[in-house]
C-alpha cells in the first residue's frame, strides 16, 4: 500500500456520513482520494471538502479496491450488503452505523483501547461504538484505578437524532403541529415525541432490552476491559435534537472520595468537569463539541459507596464521526 | 366538631390548588363549606365548583377558626407563613406544596401507611409525598414481600410543572421562540429548557443533592417503612409539561422471577401493568388518569438479581392532588 491511503464514506449523506467528511477536512485527515458514496436519493447529491464538492456515487456501483479505507455510516443496512465487497477488496473497515451488526465487531475509542488495534489480524474491521457507550467510557477510564466497581447503573436519555434524520424532522413537525394545534400523527416514533419522553430508545427484543442498550452494555464491558462487571443500561428517547444525556451510578466496594473523583476527572483529556452548581446540558455544551462534559458529581444519599454523575455529550461528533476518524488517523499511522 | 367538617384550600389559584377543587367535586368529598384562599393576584379569581363559582379569598384574612381541615397548595412560603396559625386554630393540615418544610411533616399515601394516621397527636398534620415518591412506592408496594430489596436506583424525569404554572409557560415560550428562530432568553430554569434536558431539577443544595432528591429518598423510605435501604435518586428536569417518567433499577439479594413480578403489579389496585412490548408515556398514558403505569420490566442484563422498570404517572392528580383528597377522607372519616 502506498503512503496515501485512499478513503471512502458509505451512508456519506447520512448525518454521520457528513460529519465525517466535515470532521476529515478540519483535523487534516492525512489521506489520499476522498469517495463518497451512498445509495437512493443521496446519489448525485454533493458535499463539500476542502473547497471542492464531492460528488455522492452509487455504492452499488463502486469499485472498493480503489480504496484502502472504507467507513459505513447511516443505515446499517448498508453495512449489511456491502461488509462482504470492502473485505474481500482487502479494505480496513470501520463501521459508525448503529444496529445489531455493529455489535459483532470490536469496538475501539482511542483514548481507551487503541492497543487493540495491534493484535488484530488484518485488514482491521472495527466498529466506533455507540455514541452513549463512548461517552461514558471516557468519563470512566481515569476512574478505573481510583473505585473498586462492582456495579454501573444507566439512564440514557438519547436524542431523537439516534433515528437520523427522519427522526430529527420528526420532534420538529410534531412540535410545530402541536403548538398550532392541529391533529398529531406520528409517523417515526409510533407515538407522540414532542413534549414526551418515549420509556425505550426503540422497540425492545424478546428479552426486554433494546438492541442499544444490549450494544451499550456490551461495547462498555469491552472498552474498559471488564467482561464481567454488572452493567444495566435503560435508553429512554428524549425530545431533544442532537446529544444525549447519561444520569449515571457506580457503586464501589468501598467509600469513595469525591474530591479524588473530581481531580481525576479534572486532568482527563477529553473530558469538561463542570464546576459545583453547574449542570452541562447538551444544548449549553455538548452540541458541536469534542469534549464530553461530566457534572454533578456527588454520593449516594447516605450512601458513600455510591457515586452519581450526569454526563453530555454531542453523538454525532465525539460519540460517532470524530471517534471514527480518529480511529482511522490511528490506523493510517500504524496498521494500514 | 360537626358531621360536616369544613375545609380551606390555601394556594387555590395554583395548579395543585385548582386540581383540589375540581378533584373534591368529582369524588363528592364529604364536607360542609369550602373556602378557597390565596394571595397577590389570585385573590378576586374564582374558581368552578358544583355549579357555583367560589370567589378566592385574601389567605391573610381568613380565621382559620372556620375550619377543620386545610389544605396547602401552591408556594411553599404559603404554608412557611400559615401553618402556625392553622395549627393554632385546631385545624388538620395537609400540605401538598413542595419544598423544604414539607420534608419535615410526616408523609402519606392511602394505600400504603394510611395505619400511620391513628397513632398521630391531634389535629393531624401531614404531606402528601412528592409526586415521583408516591408514584414509585404505589409500585413497589406490592413487590415487597416478594423481593428482598437491597437498593434502589432512580432515575426520576421531573415535568416544567414542577415549577407551577411558570414552568409550563416557560417552556411553551420558548419552544415558540426557537420554532420561529427568534433569541432565546431564559427565565425560568436559568437555561434552555425547550428541546433540552436539565441535569437537575433545581439548583442543587451544598451536599449535591436538591431538595427534591432528599424529599423523594427520605419520603419513598417513610412509606416503604425501609429506614435504612439504600435509595439513590437522581431528578432531572425535562422539557415535558406534565407527568412524572421514572427509570427505576432495583438490586434484590436474590434472583427475581419476573413472572412473579408481573402477576403482583398486574393484580395490585392504583396501577396498570403495560403489556410486553408497550411502553407507557406520560402524554399516552399517564396525563389525567389516576392510575400509575408501569411498564419494561426487565432484568438487568446478565444480571437476574436486578429488575428494571419504567414507570409514569401524572404528577398533578395522582402524584399530588387526588391523593390528597384521599388522605382528606380518610382523616374526616376516622381521624378528625
């Protein structure tokens, strides 16, 4: 393989899709020919990158051994149908789509696993796991040390954003249409989301989970290395946009020490300690940011075994596209 | 005192107070005379009941002397100001503001320690529990003797309404703005609420917690009558009118039949059990009914000593008002 790897997008008109070419441009991504390419409507559509449009091409149509490096974004059917062609072409892959799919890969958050990248036989194909997942294992790897864990408790409110855009045009026409009062039919999420919060982030399994929480339960297991640890994960859908929000509880084997807590979280790269008093919420700090915010750190109520968090964090940047590009840049660097 | 006991709702103008009026008519609460009072510009409203219109009155005017039984709504300085001259007066009270003193008066809920109010001192004076404490110990209630509870975690998504009719305004206002893409200027939470997710549902206090996450674990402990189980609530605060949504975990010494638990939460009164794969919303299911929901029952994952549960419920009626009213018959029936 040459010096320059070439790269393409698949779902590159997706949310994500798009943050990825967006995300590329501003960190310099250090590759070669850049294809976007996706499937439907999308193709023919054209982004823009580094003062060019690109011009979307049909998925079905593209030729993957022009490439070294392929990410799959949007729909997981895509990933679906066109895992098997980037392979067999000998492409490193990394999947951003969310499904059950993604769950068969190994995930990888940089800051957190990169090593796992060395002992895998190539080409890589590896998934940026779910946005909430990612959130919270950067919020808990410089804890790892300071608390005896033995329990995480999760409430994650997530976006109507998770759906894609059908999903964001949804909250805005529901809202709109009950603010003048006119009848409401949902459409996306099977019930009204506007003013509501939905118990499930999307119908649950026969087991009565849904398929992100079984993916956020999992993909946190891996990305802290603890496979047995006890993880119960609830993702109920928030009328919100974009970011999701984690009420957060660990329970520890002994007291812990919040002001330890809190340094630690402090001096963690990736990461905004919001002061005493204040509450990050994704409106105020996550959206557009790279950073995940983390406050409201405090016990249990005469509990301290327990500690409570509440995290944000933007799922389409550090929780999707940034986390997938930097794992690409990693790759590139060293395993390509 | 006479058959008939004569009743004051203090803070009848607010929300909780117009749901007492309208609440007392439809159950035909037995009593003689019904003053609403209040202050500043609720004073001169008039309120509907039984066909009549009840003019409100000065609340610094009234003679307490006229009644047996009051009831607070509304602004807790209300019952800060006049709970002592209530009390002076001989009156039982009922307090449903919520806030800071109202922690300190022993709490109730019919259905599960009405046995409290007979070893009282006369005259009575009690809570009505916050709505999320009451809707999740109707739940609990009936899983008792079934589970050995050793913890409790809750995530508890607090409606606008929580903050009187200035919250709903609050959030329509600027759900409004945003629509119509003018600035946003908050007034009531400090930031945006609309399309948003508070970390709290207030300004929390100096040991982390708000007043409202130490009234619900100090209340769900009174009525479970489980002083020392370890209760971790986490309020936050959501851009929903009315209706409480709680995410509840809870860690059991032992592994949990979950057919065991549906069967008690199917058969006990006050509760309706969705079915799998139905989720209760507090728009769909919960707004104006008197009932609590209760829905996703599920392990935790890889975990049978955990349940999890989805819980809604309306925080005006059941959650504040009607249960209320029904601590006001059964203290006029046995108690006053």
């Amino acid at each position: 393989m040459s010096q320059l790897v070439h790269v393409a997008i698949a779902g590159a008109a997706s949310a994500i899709g798009e943050a990825l070419v967006e995300i590329a441009e501003e960190r310099g991504f250090p590759i070669g020919d850049l294809h976007v390419i996706d499937e439907g409507d999308s193709i023919g559509q054209s982004l823009p990158y580094k003062g060019r449009n690109l011009r979307v091409r049909d998925v079905a149509q593209f030729d993957f051994n022009q490439v070294g490096l392929v990410f799959f974004a949007g729909e997981v059917a895509l990933l679906d149908r066109y895992l098997g062609a980037a392979r067999q072409a000998g492409c490193a892959v990394i999947d951003v789509t969310s499904g059950k799919n993604s769950a068969a890969l190994p995930c990888v958050v940089p800051e957190l696993n990169a090593q796992r990248l060395a002992s895998m036989s190539k080409p890589v194909c590896v998934s940026s796991p779910a946005p909430e997942a990612t959130a919270l294992a950067v919020v808990l790897a410089p804890l790892l040390d300071l608390l005896s864990l033995e329990r995480i408790t999760v409430t994650a409110c997530v976006p109507v954003s998770s759906r894609g855009r059908r999903g964001v045009n949804e909250l805005a026409r529901q809202t709109a249409e009950l603010l003048n009062a006119r009848p409401l039919e949902p459409r996306v999420f099977g019930q009204q989301v506007a003013f509501n919060l939905l118990g499930a982030d999307d119908t649950p399994e026969a087991d009565g989970h849904t398929i992100l929480e079984k993916r956020f339960a999992n993909e946190l297991k891996q990305l802290l290395d603890k496979p047995l640890l006890p993880i119960a994960v609830s993702c109920i859908l928030a009328p919100v946009f974009f970011g999701s929000s984690l009420s957060v509880s660990l329970l520890c084997a002994d007291e812990v020490d919040l002001d330890a807590v809190s340094q630690a979280l402090e001096q963690a790269p990736g990461l905004e300690l919001a002061a005493i008093g204040e509450q990050p919420s994704v409106v105020g700090d996550a959206i557009g940011q790279d950073v995940v915010h983390v406050g409201r750190v405090r016990h249990g109520h005469d509990d301290r075994r327990q500690v409570n968090l509440w995290i944000v964090s933007d799922n389409v940047r550090k929780g999707a596209a940034l986390n997938a590009v930097q794992t690409g840049e990693l790759l590139i660097k060293h395993y390509l």
